[in-house]
C-alpha cells in the first residue's frame, strides 16, 4: 500500500490491504505480516497517541484493513474503554487478530469483520466513534467513493483517521560500494510508475489528485489535522528490522526486474544473497527509515 512511497511490500504498515490479489496465500504470509507490523508497532504508538488527544472516550473504532490486528489491538491498548472491530479481506489475517487479542486480554471488547470494503462495513451494529483506515484507501478503485462510505458510517462527531502518504523508505546509504550509487532512489521511480499502474487496474478505477485533506472534504467532512510521524532505527539493524529490509527488497526485485536496469538488478542480486559479504544479511549499515502521515476530519455533529 503503499504507500505513497508507493511500497506494497508484503508486511509493509499494517500488512495487507484490500486490493491485493486473491490467489495469495495469507495464511502463510500472516507470520510475516504480524512481524514486520510490529516492527512499526512504535510509529503507530504515536500516532494513536496523537489521535487520542483529539478523540475521546470513543465507544467504538473500526480498522478498515487490518492485516493480521497488530494496529487495532494497539487500539484496544490506547482506548481501553472502546469496543474494536478489526475489517479486512482475509480471514486467516483476522483470525491472528483474535488471536492476539486473546493473548492481549482484550477479546471481550474486539471483533472482526470478514469482507471487502468499503461494502464490508454496512455489516457493523452501530456508527463509528474513529475509523482508521491506515494505508488500505490507496487500494480501492474509487477513493472518492470510499471516503463517502467510510463518512457514512462515522457517528455524529465521529473521526476518521486516514494513513495515507509520507516519504519514500530509506534502507541504505546512497552509495553502498557495490553498483551504481543512488540505487533506492531509482527503485523509488520505478516504484512511482508501478503504483500508477496498479491503482489504474483496480476495478472501478477512478483517478484522484491525492489531495488527502480535500478528499476528506468532499465526503462531507471538516478536515482537522495532518501529521506525520516517522520510524528510525539507526544501524546496525535489529534481527527484526533486518528481515524486514530483506523482504521488502526482495518484493521489489520480483516485481521490478523488467524496469530496472542489468547493473541494479545484479546489485539487488549482490544485496539479497546471504552468502555475499556485501549482502543486506551481513553489512552493518542497514538501517529502517520512514515516514507516515496520517489526517483526520470528523463528521459534523
């Protein structure tokens, strides 16, 4: 999803967004979703934090796309006195979302919705407080159509939260010493055009000026804030933030190959292949920088 720097990367944010395609195997990938969802698991401490200041006591939030629940269970945790229902596509994701909430001791108050939105949220038994939809709009044909939706089903007073945009991740130093230097920033226009591609096969597809704000706007609601907050683990990477890295490259170099040149390709080669000593596997350098911004409008009383 994403996302804005245009990484669908599996696991990427919240880890599984409505569009993708439905031959893949999400209960095989949840283990990986779940881990490098964690991974962000301070950046969205933030920003629940930051949402929490402006929407209080809320009885119900919904997260429209929620992967395997590592966001929404942090919701659970940041609102302890609001019920939390957890939409996706995938089953097999949401059945680790009760599952973590069962561990979390937060089961009594969490549910699920099973179902492609935004048509899975005419399901739910009450508006909602906050809806938070963190990365999953990008991957809906008419975004437009989307927000009124997701609008619609905000409580009077009611907040949406929207993840969407922010900067281009950052792995790497820009010369690496092996290949030609700045190669994340030629993976990032390539990236630009796959995403363009992407959104223009969705079902429905609509084109959009990706003017969050305004978008938010049009679905009738007042926009409030932006905000974007920034994830920064310093080298040397952690076991953790360095498989990440490694799956996120590797996403990239299968979906990438016929766009990038033979030395950048040989480079990615070098990069992924844990017998290199230059490879992400081995060199100290590898770090995990990024930047989310998240915008919040709320529905008039």
């Amino acid at each position: 999803m994403a996302h804005d720097h245009h990484d669908d990367a599996p696991g990427h944010g919240q880890g599984h967004h409505p569009g993708h395609p439905t031959d893949i195997d999400w209960a095989a990938m949840g283990p990986m979703l779940e881990s490098s969802a964690e991974l962000f698991a301070s950046l969205y401490e933030r920003a629940l934090g930051w949402l929490a200041r402006e929407v209080t006591e809320p009885g119900l939030i919904v997260d429209a796309g929620s992967g395997p629940g590592v966001v929404a269970c942090l919701f659970a945790e940041t609102f302890p006195g609001a019920r939390i229902v957890a939409v996706d596509g995938a089953e097999p994701l949401l059945e680790r979302a009760r599952a973590r909430a069962e561990r979390q001791g937060v089961a009594d108050r969490f549910g699920t919705i099973a179902g492609e939105l935004p048509d899975a949220l005419d399901e739910l038994d009450y508006p909602a407080d906050l809806l938070y939809a963190g990365r999953s709009l990008h991957h809906l044909g008419d975004q437009r159509a989307a927000l009124a939706a997701f609008a619609q089903r905000l409580a009077p007073g009611g907040t949406l939260a929207l993840m969407e945009g922010g900067l281009p991740p950052r792995y790497l130093p820009r010369d690496i010493g092996i290949g030609r230097p700045g190669l994340q920033a030629r993976i990032d226009a390539v990236e630009a055009e796959w995403f363009t591609r992407m959104r223009q096969d969705l079902p429905g597809h609509v084109a959009e000026t990706e003017d969050w704000p305004a978008l938010l706007a049009a679905a009738g609601l007042k926009p409030a804030r932006s905000h974007a907050f920034l994830l920064d683990l310093p080298a040397p990477a952690s076991d953790r933030a360095r498989a990440y890295v490694v799956a996120s490259l590797t996403h990239r170099r299968e979906r990438l190959t016929q766009a990038l040149d033979a030395e950048d390709i040989a480079t990615l080669d070098r990069l992924l292949d844990p017998d290199d000593e230059a490879s992400l596997h081995r060199r100290p350098d590898v770090f995990v920088l990024e930047a989310h911004t998240v915008h919040t409008a709320v529905r008039p009383a």
